[in-house]
C-alpha cells in the first residue's frame, strides 16, 4: 500500500489496528502524547500535510516494521 493521501494514512493506521496515539509514538512525533495524536488526526482530516519521510514510515510499519522497544497495545 503506498500512503501518499489522508485517506490513505487512515486507512493503513486502521489496517495496523494502531491508535491515533500509536503512530504518533511509532513516528516518534513531538510534543505531549495527546498533541502528537491530534497531529496524525490532522493529517487524517486533510488539514495538515503529510511529509514524505511519514508516508515512508507508515510504508515500512505496513510492511512489518516497527521502531526498536516497539510493542503493540502500549499507549
């Protein structure tokens, strides 16, 4: 799946069975856990862009990557 659009981050957020709070930790987003997720939520909502090194995160996380000390179901 190639992440270029809103829709396509959600959906593969989706696909991942992560929260809003999980990618934002997986992307290691700045910031306070609950204004990193609203970040994703924006990018989600169109309303703020996706970069180029997200949609390749979020390509590699779909293809069985996950970031060193991941482990699902944290928040």
């Amino acid at each position: 799946m190639t992440v270029t659009t809103p829709d396509d981050l959600k959906a593969a957020r989706q696909r991942l069975g992560w929260s809003l709070r999980q990618m934002a930790r997986a992307l290691r987003l700045a910031g306070t856990p609950e204004k990193a997720a609203t970040r994703v939520r924006e990018m989600e909502d169109g309303r703020r862009e996706i970069s180029g090194p997200v949609c390749v995160a979020v390509e590699s996380f779909l293809d069985g990557f996950r970031p060193e000390s991941w482990r699902d179901g944290d928040e």
